[in-house]
C-alpha cells in the first residue's frame, strides 16, 4: 500500500515540479491624464551572480537587457507573460531581479524593482506620469510631488500609520559621480528609537560647491493597501518609483574655504579636500583634523559620500578664544546600509557595528571664529570622497 | 487379471451351480422353496464435496470389480437394490476422486445417504454464453469467470485485468486507470450495469470499491462505444452484474488482515425476487496502530486509514416486465493524526473520498420491442481536510450532486433489424470547498458553486443477417452550464461486421466522439467547471479481423488497426487546476489537436476445460500539438514553437501474456508477463528531462530542457503470479489464494532525481532514477457457501 500511495504521489506531485513554460505573470497599470493607450512598458532582466563577490539586494537597472516588451491597453493596464524558465533561476547560479519600466511621451519615466525572481503572480502598483520639471528657490528644492502628499508624520516607525509612503530624493550627478544625495524624509534614531521627519530638499550652494551636474528628482512611492495574493500568502507590492520629466542642470560657484587644506593624519595634498570626488580609502581612522588659517567663522560641514562604521560623527571646533565648541551628530539622512562594501565592527562593549554611507550635512554654529576642526568617527572612518566646510 | 480370472471362474461356478441349483430345485422345487432372497434398497444423493451441487452422474458398482449397481441421476439422486448384508461400494463421478463406502444393509432395508466426493479439479473452465446479448453491442472483448476474476497480478480485480487487453497501457504499474489508444485515462468511462462509475479505487489507488464477485462480466470498447454511451471520447469499459443464481442463496466471505469482505446471492423463488448484496470494511486501525508502535513516525504521527463500501442489487418480476434496484457507494478517511499541533499548523491531515450512487430502472415489453426508463442520483466528495483539535483549519474539497433520468426503447423489426432510440438528462450541481483559515473560523477564499445541465438523445438502425452485423447510429448531446452556456454537439457511429465464414470476422468501424474538457482522471468539478473551453472531439476509425483456429483448440488470432483524430484535445494540465498556474501550453489548450494510431494483436484460448489464456500486443503512437518555449542556457527565450509532440502516456510497445492452468487437488496456478516501452519524461507527470550546464563559475547546474528535447523513460518488465487451493468442507469451501503483483519487484522508473555528488569542488552531476518496486501481494482467502 505504501509503494502505491509512493507512485501516486509522484504521479500527481507532478504538479508541485518546475515546469520551464509556466506563466508567472507580471501585471500592472499606468495612469496619466493623457491617452496611455499603446505607451510602451518594458522588463528587464539582471542575473547577479553569487560567484562574484556582488552582495546586497539584485537590482536591475537600466543597462539590465530586456527580455519583455508590451504596450498599454485601453483600460490603462499591461501584462507581460514571463515564462518560468526567464523568470526563477533553473540550474543557472544568479540571483534574479527584474526591472518593469514605462516612460511617458513627456519624459516622466516610472518603474518598480523586483528584487527577487518572480513569483506565481507579480502584481505591480500603478505608475503615475510626474509632468514636472523642479526648480531652486532660496537653496530649496521646489517641485509638485508625484502624488498628493500623504500627511505629515512625526512619530516613531512603529507607529506609523499611513498607507501611502512618499519620499523624494534628490542626487546631484556629475561626470565625476554622485555629488550631493537627500531625502525629504529624515530618520533619526534618539534613544534606540527611529523617528520620521519631513523636510525641505536643501540644495544650498554649500552642497552645490563649485560643481556642476544635473540635479536629478525621483519619488518612492510605497501603497500598503496594495498586496499582492496568491493561495494563501500575501505580500506588500514593491515599491514604484518615479522620474519627472526633465532634470534640472545646475552650475555651482562657491569654493569652501578647506578646499586644499591638510588633514592629518593624511599626507598633504589631503585627498578629501582637493576638490576632486574621487573615492579614498580613510582606513578606519577615528580623527581627523584641520587647521583653519586664519580663524573664521564656520557655517557647515559637507561630508559627501562618506562612510563610515556606526552613525555618529563628533565635530569639535576650536574656537580662536580657547573655547571648544563640539556636537555629535547620529543622523541617518541619506545614510544607507552599505552593501557593497558589507562589514561589521565589535565595539568595545561586544555590540557590532555595521558600515553606513551617505551624505551628510552638519551645520556649525560655534559663533566665534573657529581655528580647528576635529572630526571624530568613534567606530572608524572607512572612506570619503570629499569633506568641505563653509 | 488374477482376480478377473478367479472372478469369472466364480461366476461360471456360480453359474454351474445356479443352474444346478436350478436343477436341484426342479426336481425339489416346492412352495415352500420358491420364495427369492429379500433385497435391501440403497438410496440418496452424491453431492460435491465443498459446495452443495450434486455430483451428476455418479455411478455405483460394488468393490473390487463387483457388480454395478446403477448411476445417478442429473441432480445426483440414485436408488437401486442391493443384496443384503456388508457391502463396499465404490462411487464415481466425472471430475470427482472416487471413494469408497461400506454400508450394512438387513433385508428388505431401505437406507437413505448422502455421499460427497471430492472434486478432481474445482469447476473446469468454461466460456459462459450469455443469453440475450445484443449482436449490435458486441464489445471488442469481452471477459467472463477466470478471465475476470483469476487472472495473476489483478487480485481478482476485473478492471485490472482490462489493462492487459491489446490498446490499453497505464499510468504507473498498480495504478489501474488506463490509458485506451493513446486517450487520458480521463476519457475512458466506466459503468456498472450501465450506470458511470465516479471511482474505480478506494482513495484513487487502493482496492476497487466494487467486490469482485459483484461483477460477472467485462465488455470492453476501445472505441466507437455503442451510441447508448455517451459523453465519452474514449473507450468504455462496461461491467455487468452478476445475476444471482435461483437455486439458492449463496455466500463468499473473504477476511483478510486489514478488512472482510463479503458478498451474497439471496434468491426469492417465491415472490420472483433476486436479491445480490457485496460489501468491504475496512479495519486497518489495529494494523496500523502495530506498525505506528514499531515504526516512529516524525512528531509522533499516527497513520489511520478508515474505510467501506457496499453494493446492492435487487430484481423483482413485474408481470411481464422487471424492476431493479441498484446502489453503490464507498467512503474513505486515510491520513496522518499527530497527538498535538506544532506552531498553530494542523495536527491531521486527512484525504477522503466517498461516493453514493442510487439506480431504479424499469423494463417492460412494449410493442415489438422493450422500453426501459431509469433514474438515479448520486453524491462525490474527494479532497483533503487538515484538521486540529478545536477545529478545521484547512479543507479542500471537491463536491458533486447529480440526479438523471433516462429511456429507452429496442425493437426488433422483422427477421434482420434491430431499432433504438434513447434519451438521458442528467443534472449536475459541483462545488468546490476551498478554506484556508486564520485562526478558528476564518476563511479566505471560498469556490463558486457550477451547475450543469447534459442530455443525450440516440437513434440507431442495425441491419442483422447470417454474414452481416452492420449498425449505424447518430447521438446528439447537449451541454449547459448556467445560467447560460450551451453547446451541442453530434456524434454519428457504424460498426460493420462481415463473417464470410464461420471462423473469419472482419470488421470495420468509425465514428465521432464527444467529451468535456477533462484532467488525469475524471474528477467533481474539473470537468464541468471547464465547459467553457469547448468540448473535446475525437474522430475514430478501426480496421480488424478474427479469425479462429478449431484445430487449435479454438485459438482466436485479431489484429486491428486503428487511428484516432482528435480534432479538439481539451485535456488539461492537473498543475494547471491544482494551483492555477497555467503555462504556455495550457492557453493553447483551446487551439490544441493530435492523433493517436496503431496495431493491435492477439492471440486467445477460450475458456476450456483446464486452461485460459491470452498474449496481446500493442503498437502505437499517441501525439499532440503543444505549444512551448524554447530557451538557452542562460536562460533567455529564444521563441515560442508549436509542435507535433508525443502525448504525456505514449507507450510505443506493451506486450501482455497471461495464463491459468488447473491442477489436480484443486489447485490452480496462473502467471501474468507485462512490458511497456517507457512514456516522454515531460513534467507532465513526473519529473522534467534536464540537462548539465555550466553556470559560467566553472560550476555546473541541472536545468530542465525546451518540451521537444525531452527523453524517455526506460521500459519496464513485470511479472505476476498467482496459486490458489480450494480446500473442501461438507457444504463449503476455502479458497486460499496467493496473487503477487510483480513478483521479482522490479522497479519500474516514473521520474528521474536530478543531483550532484562528490567532495566540493569536484561535484559529479548524478542522474537517478526515481523507482519504487511496487509488489502487491494479496493474501486471502474465500469461503463460499
């Protein structure tokens, strides 16, 4: 009896086996105020390779090939018919992401990352056309939000309520790579909390400096009420984000005055004040110091892709009249978990500390003037492009 | 040759001195001398040993070449005189051992016995006649006695036995849906005395829920089934009955280790009643609960299996016309229970299934001819529950009501036609039962209820002469799902039977068929609920011949050709309505056609005397059109091809050879011999052919290839076997019987693990064959009254 049951359940487990020519659909639709019918909307494919060292989360992006092209339908939907054999790893050794994408007639682009291969059903939350081009005012950022701006939050991540969650992000893109990086929402972390905040995008000409790029504008926006079902599990759609349709090109003239300046205990030329944005390895240095000839009054620091273990950085000026003048700032801002460059070191305590990188703004209100800048990086300073004060 | 040489001189003395006895008693004779010896009368019945049948015409003689005293009759009453005195009497019969009795008789006694002689060989094999058969609804084969029921490796099972018939192959060996000249299993209808069988097998695989002895006789149709079968693009497989024998009631009682069956022929001379009852329970806990204390299962599961079924079949004469009363059902629980539930999952997991069925069926003779009417109504139920301790937490299940009506009417139109014309209405009413709760009472997703609404109307003519049978007929069905969906389809039929001369049939055939779509096997609700997607249609044509050796014992020898067009294949992917993934192929499903075609061979000896037997093979090729991506190594689509590909059952060849052979002592032995070249290993069922790749790391990975590069899977051999003996008491008997379904347990291969083995770094990828020997022996034993 048991070796029938086993022939039985071989026979119909039959539909439980990897069938190469399924159909894992990948669905979704575009909204605008203008006709959609026909708009292309695009997949694309990347395989990440386990073998080669690339951690972090597959995201496929625009060099990623295309593996599926459709059009808009009257009703303002798409669907795509991936074959399980280009949609889930079959034997290959990669991870699989995807990347769904659609750019309107204005040049407004939208899209959605899939992270992971598909599965027996890939809804998609609906793209919205961002017919808008952003402008400066007053060293801020002035644009339409993608969508109508959920209400305003202060509150801790665990009470955060609203279904909708938009964010924009600001990057200010030179030849030379990414210049300055913001988010409208801040998190803080105050007493092992996390705490959301709204704010302006700042683009002040101190995160301008003297460089010139294209500020370039994008929305998240996350719908929780929108979930994908298949059987019985359910799960949150991914994330869609938006590009309006045109970028903003921007020429910065202001030099900080540490442009040049050394930085013990780097040899001069210091690498993180030479105005070129190249990337250094900072080897876990917890200290680094400049000396402001003659003393002056200092506004801000500009630390632009910055990484370093832990989020707290200590900035100690010492002020021409002997005075110190120190604050510790823990902001996350446009700090991110480091993927690329995964590391973790133990602090003292036995607690670990991971890698973050960003951009980081810290305003300096010592009110004399200033004749030495200490920054001090409790866990280490693992590298930097470019550090500026004004 | 001493004894007869002192036996005649005896006599000649005894003659001399009789005759000068004779003398003596001329010249002495006197009154008082003239009176003959008294005799005594010896009377009474010789009855088989074992059963309480006689032992027709026994003959009587006294021992050691003494003289014969008479012969019984045909229901083994004999009477004759007998000299006084002690007396050995030998008895002998045809087929029976002889024996020897003593009996003392006094003069002028009269003795009333009872003898029982052994049989020689249990009742000799006999190709049973049926009256009344239609010459029309000649099936393709057709199996009675030791064919159905004795046949090695079918433990008695009629339906297991049609799969060693030439066209039919199988899903798996032990899995007896089969497969008719290249059709899904699906497309084959079963009927108990012309009533579908929802389930052929308790739990789809176990024991058949019809008790064996409930059925006295397979028809088998491959194809262009008699028009009063519809909705079915397959073959038929029609079982009858068996009609209880008047004489008086009868009784088979077969326990085994796990459940009793019984079965019982109640007649009612009286009130012209013939009553016929079969039932199997099942009692598997108290095994099951040895094994569970011997085997630990994981979590401290405990197996559990309950199970029935029972049969009933009830005739009564209503003047000059019949009554019957038909009902079959069986129900089945089997699972796991664990004593706790782990993490808030189930602690049961249970499969049921159970069926009802309830047929009243009226015949009368009407005019020329006779009118029959009938109606039943019917409840399935198949699917899984898990359950915990306070409640069902997750149920899947599959529901269907249905309740028809029928009639129909035969008349014979002078010497050579035959009429017929019918119409059926069934109603279905399916649902499924899908609940995945959260919690005690929470559900999520609950299935629709559908409803369907079929009819079927026939004619048919049959021209009947000496040489020819020619039939032809039209069925027209309906299909209606509500509120409003209809479709209508046609199917015309002829059979054409030529016999030039008594030992040659040719024989030609054709026609249409219609089905809804359909699964694996016919399941509530997966076909109905499918309508929407159009019928499937199949064209048949068959060729053949019979021809029939007397010499040879009457040996037949039939080859026949057949093609079968399936100009719509709605045969659904069983991936497909379990998970509601459809693939590439599966959206074809509505443009999708094949063909199936071959030849079919055998060689047969009639039931006779001591010996059955029968050696058939089949050639063919079933294929059709399906629709698939094509794709590299790194996985990337290169098309979308539609092709003519190999069916997921084409088996190229199956040969079957099986015989049965009486011996004396009443025992009987039988062996079976099975090949079947392997089907396509295309996921369909089973595993997927896959090949190695290199994944650009210097690594390699299994990855399964485009549905045109699949292989096949390996032939596979079996052989069966099965020895009885009948042990005889005074008025019954046991039968003892041993059937082992593949008896070398060979494996046969339904799939392929795809692995890799080795130390790291230098892993061999290893292909397995998934292969379980699937042995079914059945132990049991017969007592029959």
């Amino acid at each position: 009896m048991r070796a029938l049951w086993f022939v039985t359940l071989v026979v119909l487990g039959s539909a439980c086996m990897s069938n190469p020519d399924e159909i894992l659909p990948i669905r979704g639709s575009v909204v605008s105020n203008a006709p959609v019918v026909g708009q292309p909307v695009l997949v694309r494919r990347k395989i990440q390779p386990f073998s080669t060292g690339s951690r972090g989360p597959c995201l496929a992006d625009q060099s990623a090939p295309v593996i599926k092209e459709t059009q808009v339908e009257a009703d303002g939907g798409y669907r795509f018919r991936v074959f399980r054999a280009e949609g889930q790893p079959l034997g290959t050794l990669g991870q699989f992401c995807f990347r769904v994408e659609t750019t309107f007639p204005s040049g407004s682009s939208a899209w959605s990352e899939l992270s992971n291969a598909l599965s027996l059903d890939n809804p998609i939350a609906p793209f919205p056309e961002w017919p808008v081009a952003p402008g400066i005012d007053g060293g801020v950022l002035v644009f339409e939000p993608a969508i109508p701006m959920p209400p305003d939050f202060f509150q801790s991540f665990t009470e955060f309520s609203s279904e909708v969650q938009l964010d924009h992000t600001l990057e200010f893109v030179s030849d030379a790579g990414l210049i300055w990086k913001a988010r409208d929402v801040r998190e803080e972390v105050v007493d092992g909390g996390r705490f959301f905040r709204r704010e302006s995008l700042r683009l002040g000409d101190a995160f301008v400096e003297d460089f010139a790029g294209e500020v370039r504008l994008r929305a998240t926006i996350t719908d929780l009420s929108l979930r994908g079902q298949y059987l019985f599990y359910e799960n949150a759609l991914p994330p869609v984000q938006v590009r309006p349709a045109r970028d903003l090109a921007l020429q910065g003239t202001r030099v900080p005055f540490t442009r040049g300046l050394a930085c013990p205990p780097f040899e001069p030329p210091c690498p993180f004040t030479d105005g070129v944005l190249d990337r250094v390895d900072a080897g876990q240095v917890t200290r680094l110091s400049l000396e402001v000839s003659p003393p002056r009054e200092v506004e801000v620091l500009v630390l632009r892709d910055v990484a370093l273990f832990g989020a707290a950085i200590e900035v100690e000026l010492a002020l021409e009249d002997g005075g110190v003048w120190s604050v510790e700032d823990k902001s996350v801002g446009s700090t991110d978990f480091n993927f690329e460059e995964f590391a973790l070191v133990t602090k003292p305590d036995g607690g670990l500390v991971p890698l973050l990188s960003g951009y980081r703004a810290i305003g300096l209100d010592a009110g004399a003037p200033v004749q030495r800048v200490i920054l001090k990086f409790p866990y280490g300073l693992a590298r930097m492009r470019e550090l500026s004060i004004f | 040759m001493a004894l007869r040489a002192w036996r005649w001189a005896w006599c000649v003395l005894a003659a001399a001195g009789g005759a000068s006895f004779a003398q003596d008693a001329e010249f002495a004779s006197s009154p008082e001398f003239d009176e003959a010896p008294a005799r005594a009368r010896l009377s009474g019945v010789v009855m088989s040993k074992g059963t309480r049948d006689p032992a027709s015409l026994a003959q009587f003689s006294i021992a050691d070449g003494g003289v014969f005293l008479g012969e019984a009759d045909g229901d083994g009453r004999f009477s004759f005189d007998v000299p006084p005195g002690e007396l050995t009497i030998e008895v002998s019969a045809p087929a029976h051992r002889r024996r020897v009795v003593h009996e003392k008789l006094e003069p002028g006694q009269e003795v009333e016995v009872l003898y029982r002689l052994d049989a020689e060989f249990t009742r000799p094999y006999e190709t049973v006649v049926r009256g009344n058969v239609d010459r029309t609804e000649l099936a393709r084969h057709s199996l009675t006695g030791a064919e159905a029921h004795e046949v090695a490796g079918t433990s008695g099972d009629p339906i297991r036995t049609v799969m060693l018939l030439p066209g039919v192959t199988t899903l798996a060996s032990g899995l007896s849906y089969p497969v008719v000249r290249g059709s899904s299993p699906a497309a084959t209808g079963f009927y108990l005395d012309g009533v579908k069988m929802p389930q052929l097998y308790h739990l789809l695989a176990l024991t058949p829920v019809v008790h064996p002895n409930f059925i006295e006789s397979v028809d088998f149709f491959p194809a262009n089934a008699p028009t009063r079968f519809g909705r079915v693009s397959g073959g038929v497989v029609s079982l009858q009955t068996a009609k209880p024998r008047s004489d008086r009631f009868h009784l088979t009682v077969s326990p085994d280790l796990i459940g009793t069956s019984a079965y019982a022929e109640i007649p009612i001379v009286e009130t012209g009643t013939n009553i016929t009852v079969a039932g199997t329970v099942t009692y598997a806990a108290w095994v099951l609960g040895i094994i569970n204390s011997a085997v630990k299962f994981d979590n401290g599961m405990i197996p559990t299996f309950e199970s029935y079924d029972y049969q009933a079949r009830i005739e009564q004469k209503v003047g000059k016309g019949n009554v019957r009363l038909l009902a079959f059902g069986s129900s089945d629980v089997g699972g796991f229970r664990a004593p706790e539930s782990p993490n808030g999952l189930p602690n049961a997991l249970l499969a049921t299934s159970r069926f009802h069925r309830i047929d009243l069926r009226g015949q009368l003779p009407l005019g020329p001819g006779v009118i029959e009417v009938g109606t039943n109504v019917g409840w399935d139920t198949i699917g899984l529950d898990g359950e915990d301790t306070a409640d069902r937490k997750a149920t899947f299940l599959l529901n269907r009501f249905l309740a028809t009506a029928r009639a129909n009417y035969r008349a014979q139109v002078g010497e050579h036609f035959q009429l017929k014309a019918g119409f059926d209405f069934e109603h279905q009413n399916t649902s499924s039962t899908v609940t995945f709760g959260i919690g005690k009472t929470g559900e999520l997703l609950r299935q629709p209820n559908v409803q369907g609404r079929f009819t079927g109307s026939f004619v048919e003519a049959a021209f009947l002469s000496d040489k020819w049978t020619a039939t032809a007929g039209v069925r027209v069905d309906t299909w209606h799902l509500a509120p409003s969906f209809t479709l209508v389809s046609a199917d015309p039929r002829i059979d054409m039977r030529f016999q030039p001369i008594p030992e040659l049939t040719l024989r030609a055939n054709a026609g249409l068929a219609h089905q809804a779509p359909m699964l694996l096997m016919s399941l509530p609700v997966s076909d109905v609920a499918a309508l929407g997607s159009g019928l499937q249609e199949v064209g048949q044509l068959g060729l053949g011949a019979t021809t029939r050796f007397e010499f040879l014992g009457n040996l037949e020898a039939s080859i026949d050709g057949f093609y079968n067009h399936h100009f719509q294949a709605r045969e659904r992917s069983l991936n497909e309505f379990v998970t509601g993934v459809s693939t590439l192929d599966d959206d074809y499903v509505g443009a999708r056609w094949g063909r199936s075609y071959g030849l079919e061979l055998m060689l047969r000896l009639p039931q006779q005397g001591r010996f059955f037997g029968w050696a058939s093979y089949t050639l063919m090729r079933s294929e059709r059109m399906r629709r698939f991506a094509t794709f590299d190594e790194n996985q990337f689509v290169t098309g979308e091809r539609t092709a003519m590909l190999p069916f997921t059952f084409d088996q190229a060849h199956t040969l079957n050879i099986t015989a049965g052979i009486q011996l004396p002592h009443q025992i009987k032995l039988g062996a079976s011999f099975h090949l079947h070249t392997g089907r396509p290993e295309s996921g369909d069922f089973g595993s997927r052919t896959m090949r190695l790749i290199d994944d650009g790391s210097g690594s390699q990975q299994w990855q399964p290839v485009p549905l045109d590069q699949v292989d096949r899977l390996p032939a596979f051999v079996r052989v069966d076997a099965r020895v009885s003996k009948t042990v005889n008491f005074s008025v019954l008997n046991a039968e003892l019987y041993l059937d082992v379904m593949n008896t070398f347990g060979i494996p046969e291969v339904l799939g392929n693990e795809y692995l890799f083995e080795g130390a790291p770094g230098s892993l061999q990828g290893l292909k397995r064959p998934l292969a379980v020997p699937v042995v079914l022996p059945t132990f049991g034993v017969k007592v029959n009254y």
